[in-house]
C-alpha cells in the first residue's frame, strides 16, 4: 500500500503567506524606527523611545501595553509626515498617561508639521513642565517660536537645547547652525531699525 506525500491545504499556504506579511510589515516598521532614531529626518529632534514608567505607576500593563503600541504609531506617522494620524496616536497616549513628556513633544512636532505653531507652543511648554530637562522639547519650542515670528524667544529656546544636549548629539550641529542664522538675522534687523530711525 503506497503512502501519499502530504500536501499542504489552502489553508496552511494563506498561513504561511500571513506570517511572512507579518515579519516583512514588523521589519519595515523596525526600519522606519531605527531611521527615525538615527536623527535623520527633519532636522526635528523628536522622541522616538519613550523613558521608563515614571508616570504610569498605577497603570496596568494592558495600558502600558496600548501607550507603547499608540507612541509607536505615532512615531511611523510623523517620519511619513501624515501629521494628522501623529495626532490622533499620541492623543490617545497622552490619554492614558498625560504625565508622558515624549508624547508631548512629539504632539508639538506633529502640529508644527501642520503649521499650528501657538499650539505646538504650548505642548513643548507642557513637555519642559514636565520634565526640565527634556532637551528636544527646548529645540521644538525655538521651532515653534521661529514659525509665530518671536526670532528673540526661538533663540533663547535654542541656546537652551545646545546647553542641555551632549556633544554627540546629531541635532547639536543643526541648532548651532539655526543660532547663528537667528542671530545674524536679528543683528541685521536691528541695524535695519537704527538706519530708519537715522533718517528721521
């Protein structure tokens, strides 16, 4: 009696296609991670790993489970700036631990990506409140300032972010860079300003 090689069903076969979908979808998702992490994008500094659980004490880990899993999203959305979608992930993080200052500044990120610059403000604002020493939502904040014209504000934000942030910081460079950009511009302004009153 001749035994027959046992085929794989249908079923099997959609198994296996799901699960290499799967690992392929989780390997992209880990790329546009590790990519936002290597700081190249934007020129923004936003968090892209979240702190231990200091806020989240209470929370249970089916929460702590969804504020990971919505911060996550809401770091693939912001590096393929759907700016909107951002929202709405970190919206629900902040909903479930509103003591998270990384979700903070990365709401200030989003609404700067949509040009709501007042209300990007008031986030970094919330982030520094939170935690002092929370160096990118100082060099959102100058971002945020420079966008609503407050050149003196942006420049104060962002001499703070270059005295917060180490040496290797990849952001270091671009800040010092927009410092000096704000300054030379503020100087010619006010020279601008002397030479008109002059001629009065």
């Amino acid at each position: 009696m001749r035994r027959h090689a046992l085929r794989p069903t249908a079923t099997q076969d959609v198994r296996w296609r799901a699960l290499a979908l799967t690992l392929i979808a989780i390997a992209a998702g880990g790329g546009v991670i590790a990519a936002v992490s290597e700081g190249s994008l934007f020129g923004w500094h936003f968090a892209t790993t979240r702190a231990p659980a200091d806020g989240q004490a209470q929370a249970t880990d089916r929460a702590r489970q969804e504020i990971n899993r919505r911060f996550q999203q809401g770091v693939i959305m912001l590096h393929a700036k759907q700016y909107s979608h951002a929202l709405t992930a970190f919206h629900r993080a902040l909903e479930l631990d509103p003591a998270l200052p990384e979700a903070h500044v990365n709401m200030g990120f989003a609404l700067i990506g949509l040009e709501r610059y007042s209300a990007a403000r008031d986030f970094f604002d919330s982030a520094i409140a939170l935690r002092k020493e929370q160096a990118n939502a100082y060099y959102g904040l100058a971002l945020a300032l420079d966008g609503l014209r407050d050149r003196p504000g942006a420049i104060g934000a962002m001499r703070t972010y270059v005295h917060l942030s180490r040496p290797e910081d990849p952001y270091r460079r671009k800040a010092q860079a927009a410092l000096r950009e704000w300054e030379g511009l503020r100087e010619q302004e006010g020279a601008e300003t002397d030479n008109s009153r002059r001629r009065r």
